[in-house]
C-alpha cells in the first residue's frame, strides 16, 4: 500500500471514530428529542395548542438557522483554519472571542425585533389559524415568549462552531440534550393540565434549555482559551471575512427555511393538526439523519477544509465520497423503513393521550413523503460541506434558489391532491434536485468525485436494501400490533426494526460490501492522532 493510500485509509478510520462519537452523543440527543416528542403529543396532541406551539416554536428556530448551527461553522472553521496557521494561539483565540460577540451583537437584535413584530408575523405566516377562535392570539403570545431562545441558541451555535473548529466534538453534540431534558421535565411538572395551559410550561422549559446549552459550554471554550466576554469585534479584519463567508450561508439556509415556512403556510389552510403532523413525521426522519448524517457532515468539514486550505484536491474528494458512501449506507434502508412501517411507528410512538387514531393516520401519511428524500438530504447536507471547505457558499446558495422554487410548485401542485403529504413529498422532491445539481457543480470544479465507485456502493446498499423491505414487508402483518397495549406495541416494533437491520447487514455481508467494516467502525470512541481530543490540544 502506498504511503498517500495508507494516510487516506488513517484518516477514514479517524473520521469514523469521530463521526462514532458525534452519533453516540447525537443518539442519546435523538432518543430524549423522541422521549419529549412522545410526552409533547400525549400532552398536547394535535389540537389548536399544539399547532399553536410547534408554529411559535419554529419562528425562533428558523432565524436560529440563519444566523446559527450550521452557518457559525460553514464560515468560521476555515477561516479560523487558516488564521491558526498565521498567528499565535492567542490571537486565534482572541479572533474567537470577537466573533462570539458579533454574534451575540446579531442574535440579540434579531430577538428584540422578533418579539416587536410577532403579532404582524403570525398574522402573515399563519393566517389560516384564524378560523379558529383564539388559536391565532396564543400563537403571538408564545412566539413572544420563546423568541429569546434564538439568543441563547445562537450563542451555544458559536462555541460550537470554536470547539469543532479544534476537533472538539462531544461536548457539542451532547448540548441538545439539555434542551430535551428541560423539556421533558417541564412536561411531567404540567402533566394532567389542560393543552392550553400546559403549553406555557412547555415554553419555560425551552426557554431553560436554551440558557443551560449555552452555559453547558462556556468551561469547554475558555479552557481552550477562549472568553466569552463581550470584546468589540470589527477591528479584526477576519471577522469582516467570516461575515461575507456568512451572507451567502444565512441567503442559503433562508432559502431551505422559506420552503419549510411556505409548507407551513399552506399547511395552516388544511385540516387541523396539519402543522402539527408535519412536524412529528419530520422528526421521525431527523432522527437517522441527526444520529448518522450530521454526525458525519461534522466530523468532515474541519478535515475537509484543511485539505481545502492546502490545495490537496484529492484527498478532499476521498474524505467527500467516503462521507456520501456511509450517509447512503444508513439513510437508504432508513427510508424504506419508514415507508413500510410508517403507521406503526407514529402510533406506537405518539398515540397517547390527546394524541387519537385522526392525527395518527395524519402525521403517518407525511412520513412516507419526507422518507422518500431521506438520502437525499443527507447527501445535500454532505456535499454543501465540501463547498465550504472550499470557502465557497455562493454556489450551495443558487442551489438552494432553484430548489425552493421546486419546492414551491411541488407544495402547489400536490397540497390539492395530497394535502400534507404533498407538502412532505415536494420538500423531498427538491432535495433530489440540489443533490444532484451540487454534485454536478461540485464535479465540474473539482473532477472526478469516484462516481464509479459511489455508483457500486449505492447498488450493494439498495440490493441488500431491497431484501430488508421484502423481509420486512412479510412479517409486518404478522408481528406489527400497533392496537396492542404500550409495552407490547413497542416490543413487537422493536422486534420487526431489529429484523430489518440485521437482515440489511447480513445481506451487506453476503454482498461483501466494505460498507458493511466501515459501520461497525463507528462503534470505536477513541481518537488517535490528529483527529483525538487530548493530543491536538491548544495549539
């Protein structure tokens, strides 16, 4: 083996192991996010409160979006990436420091304006609440009680991106669980209230969890040597850089969050529950994609932008296909998955309480529709990374133009014939357009991306796929009781899911796919050499 093809192979197995950590922190993140999501519908279930809720909620997390999460990091890592190289370790984490205020500076504007102009908001985005008494004055009310959430997100968004920016991966990934758990706590403490009540303790508990993420935080980056006192930050040339990295990422992501804004628009005309059954399907599908997807766009991008910064082509294009091969490996059988089982899964999960059989069959019929782009999503989330990496994120953000305009007409050509599994569909529709329109850009910038090979893996995954969904397909009728009480609905599901899997992997095994080694590679926590926690250190 060759010294570059024996550091490629080193450098999959470090990003492995970190993605392993990213997904196990992400894991346990996803199953408190399910465990509060099940105590939300039973608290709630799909009436006007809840609509209410999931609509004013989503206000603050979509400027969250724009200014937050993925943005802080896309801009930051590889300017922050090559500045280290340029100056000493102080400087580089003064520079930190200052963009933690910029961004202390736009977020806290953002939250003042928001809660000025939420009645006008509401009215706009929601108007199809108004045909209900009161569901439209309490939408306003919680959207001005939760907006200060966007701040503490934020804030929590750039010690992230500081943390990731030195291979520290864990301890933001863990910080959603915070959120989970005010959440959930806040809904034993009004648990038995009536939905319109019980809403507001729901939105204290989020309003804690943003301030314990961001507090969770602060020792982690001032021991790397980062403050996060308020220093004026303009003065800093880099900080003038990461803003103009940033315009095209907050155009991009407001481009993604006008789509999800449009579905919801034109989901507030439809049946009651509408919003709140997108919401629920959508969370099914994030949790693969937030346990596995995102755990391994994390992990790729600060490798991915110091491959950038050195101008090594093709290791980027290796750390790139080896991220589409292990996203496509788990996010394919996840979508058929979903497909099969969907009904199951909402009601075993979320059919309690105020939650009945009406927002089960709801929720059940947007899940197949969000499943269906599943990998492509993933794969979207993946090569935008890679642009990034490459300091660009003009190209993601006239992707992301055309594809809500496909997004757009797809929620206006189905809505009528699918209702809100039309609004699900048209969003995975338009994912397929922009992972196939960024590959083709990304190809044409970069040359050969290993299409051969990506093409191979992508048929082992969908052969062995395929046998799954047939086994699975045969015995849902069989083990699959979603009338049967709590314990024994979610043992039968868990038993038809365990199936699956260890058909999908025993069928990966016969085809001798070397997917199949990268996976159980994910289980190791320990990372050696440039991509480990303890020896990179404070450089």
């Amino acid at each position: 083996m060759s010294s570059e093809s024996s550091g490629q192979a080193a450098q999959t197995g470090r990003l492995l192991r970190a993605a392993g950590t990213v997904g196990g922190m992400t894991l346990l993140s996803r199953a408190l996010g399910l465990f509060r999501d099940v105590a939300l519908s039973a608290l709630l279930g799909a009436g006007a409160a809840a609509d209410a809720w999931n609509a004013a909620f989503m206000l603050p997390n979509t400027l969250r979006r724009l200014v937050g999460e993925g943005n802080i990091s896309a801009a930051f890592i590889p300017v922050f990436a090559r500045q280290t190289a340029e100056r000493t370790d102080e400087e580089s984490w003064a520079l930190a420091s200052r963009f933690f205020t910029a961004v202390l500076m736009a977020a806290g504007g953002l939250s003042v304006l928001g809660v000025l102009v939420a009645p006008w908001l509401v009215r706009f985005m929601f108007d199809g609440y108004a045909q209900v008494p009161g569901k439209i004055e309490l939408t306003i009310a919680l959207t001005r009680a939760v907006f200060g959430y966007l701040l503490f997100i934020s804030l929590t968004a750039a010690l992230m991106g500081a943390l990731n920016a030195r291979h520290r991966f864990a301890a933001a990934a863990f910080t959603p669980v915070l959120l989970n758990l005010a959440i959930i706590a806040a809904a034993g403490l009004m648990w038995g209230s009536a939905p319109t009540m019980a809403v507001w303790g729901i939105a204290a508990g989020a309003m804690i969890g943003g301030v314990l993420q961001f507090l969770f935080l602060v020792p982690f980056a001032r021991r790397l040597g980062m403050s996060v006192r308020p220093t004026w930050p303009f003065a800093d040339p880099a900080i003038g850089e990461i803003g103009r990295l940033m315009v095209p990422g907050v155009m991009g992501a407001g481009v993604v969050q006008i789509n999800i804004l449009v579905g919801r628009k034109l989901a507030s005309g439809l049946a009651e529950g509408s919003i709140t059954s997108l919401y629920f399907a959508s969370r099914l599908n994030e949790l693969t994609l937030g346990v596995f997807a995102v755990a391994v766009a994390t992990v790729v991008l600060p490798v991915m932008a110091q491959h950038g910064a050195a101008g090594e082509t093709k290791r980027l294009r290796d750390t790139l296909g080896f991220a589409l091969r292990q996203v496509s490996a788990v996010t394919i059988p996840a979508a058929i998955g979903l497909v099969l089982l969907r009904h199951e899964l909402v009601a075993t999960l979320f059919e309690h309480g105020e939650f009945g059989a009406s927002a089960t069959a709801l929720t059940a019929s947007a899940v197949w529709g969000y499943a269906l782009g599943l990998a492509a999503v993933a794969s979207v989330r993946v090569v935008v990374q890679a642009f990034y990496a490459l300091r660009d994120t003009r190209t993601p953000v006239a992707v992301a133009a055309a594809a809500m305009l496909v997004n757009v007409a797809g929620c206006l050509l189905l809505r009528g014939p699918l209702e809100n599994a039309g609004i699900a569909l048209a969003n995975s529709i338009a994912a397929g357009f922009a992972a196939v329109a960024l590959l083709f850009l990304l190809r044409r910038r970069l040359g050969e991306l290993g299409g051969g090979q990506l093409l191979r893996s992508l048929l082992r995954i969908a052969l062995a796929a395929a046998a799954m969904g047939w086994v699975v397909a045969s015995l849902r009728p069989v083990i699959a009781r979603p009338e049967a009480a709590l314990v024994e609905g979610w043992l039968r599901l868990l038993a038809l899911v365990g199936v699956g899997a260890l058909t999908y992997l025993a069928a990966l095994a016969a085809l001798r796919a070397p997917e199949l080694g990268e996976l159980r590679s994910i289980g190791a926590r320990r990372l050696p050499d440039t991509l480990d926690d303890d020896r990179q250190g404070d450089r």
